[in-house]
C-alpha cells in the first residue's frame, strides 16, 4: 500500500525570494510567507509490505507535472488543511500579525519654503534665492519660535511675519541652521508632544 505524505522545504536564508516556492505553498493552502535562499522540494511516501504491520518510509521522484501549481498532490494538501479547518486557523493568525498600514505623514510646499516631519520634528527648508540674491551670512538671519509661533526675517525682510503654528512646539529644543554653501536656511521645530501628527504647517482658521 502506497500513501502519499507530507513535502517539505529545505532553506538556507538568502537575499533572492524564491516566487515559485511560495506559489507551491500558497496552492498548498499555507499562508502567504516569503522565502528566500536555496529551496529543496522532497517527497516521501509511506510503504507496506506484503505481510508486514511497520511502514518504512521512502522518497520518490518528482516530475515537471508534480512541480506545477495545479498538480493533484498539491490540491489534496490544500484540501486536507481546510477540512480539517488547520488553513483557517493559521490565515486568521497571519493577518492579526500584520501592521497597521500608517497613513503618510502630510508635508507642503510655498513660494518661500518647504516643510516634512517626523514623529518628532517639523523642518521646515526655505528656498535659498533670497538668500543668495544678497550673499547672506547668518548675521543677516534672524529666527524666533516661540510655542506657537515662528518669526523669520533675513535683513529688511519678513520671509515669516510671526505666523500661528498648527501645534505647540519646544522653542529649548527647536533650532535653525545655514548653510552658506548651498544658501539654505533650515528651521527644525521640536514637537510637544512627540507624536502628534500636523496636518499642516500653519493654523487653519
């Protein structure tokens, strides 16, 4: 009596994923998992002999018709997992065990500047021509938060005329800094408290 068994993977963890061992999984009926390496695809039957009560296991050969996604083989996998209700249970823990997919964070741009954050901070990077129209140093800058608000002037100009903030900020934590080679100004505001997500730079009214 032949009874077909269990296959199994044999991996070494590389770089590449292996597309065609995960498809064989998937049509198994396993969660979708990824795999990289140097994949080993065996199977093994369980033999009686004539007259005897103790199987003895042993490999048999793979065709090209086995390797394929629809091979029978493969079918009865998927069948016996979800009989016995096994393929639910671990698709079920696969989901819970993904992450939240997190919305990006908002970011924006004016004629004046640029502004990204991060969990932590809000930079805000402004464009440099007013900067180099004049050759500017950072004696001609001048920068102010306080904890809703930022003033920015380079000389007789007000590039930030004490505009209202959408969140409070560290004014201890917050700084700015220029780069002269590049004529760019950098102002990074330390958020109060951490975390909190800004939908946009400025207070909406």
């Amino acid at each position: 009596m032949l009874v077909e068994r269990v296959f199994s993977f044999i991996m070494k963890v590389e770089r590449t994923a292996l597309s065609r061992a995960m498809n064989l999984c998937l049509a198994a009926g396993f969660p979708p998992k990824e795999l990289r390496g140097t994949c080993f695809l065996s199977r093994t039957e369980e033999f009686v002999e004539r007259d005897s009560v103790d199987p003895i296991w042993r490999r048999c050969d793979f065709t090209l018709k086995d390797c394929s996604n629809d091979a029978e083989w493969l079918k009865d996998a998927r069948r016996d997992r979800e009989e016995s209700g096994l393929k639910q249970k671990e698709d079920a823990e696969w989901f819970s065990s993904l992450e939240d997919c997190q919305a990006p964070m908002a970011e924006g741009k004016s004629d004046l500047y640029a502004w990204k954050q991060t969990e932590e901070e809000v930079d805000i990077v402004f464009d440099p021509g007013p900067f180099a129209g004049i050759r500017a140093t950072k004696k001609d800058i001048a920068v102010k938060f306080s904890r809703r608000s930022l003033f920015v002037r380079l000389r007789g100009r007000i590039l930030c005329p004490d505009v209202e903030l959408a969140a409070e900020v560290d004014p201890e934590n917050s700084f700015w800094t220029f780069d002269r080679d590049r004529m760019e100004l950098q102002v990074t505001l330390s958020k109060t408290p951490a975390g909190t997500m800004w939908r946009s730079l400025l207070k909406v009214s």
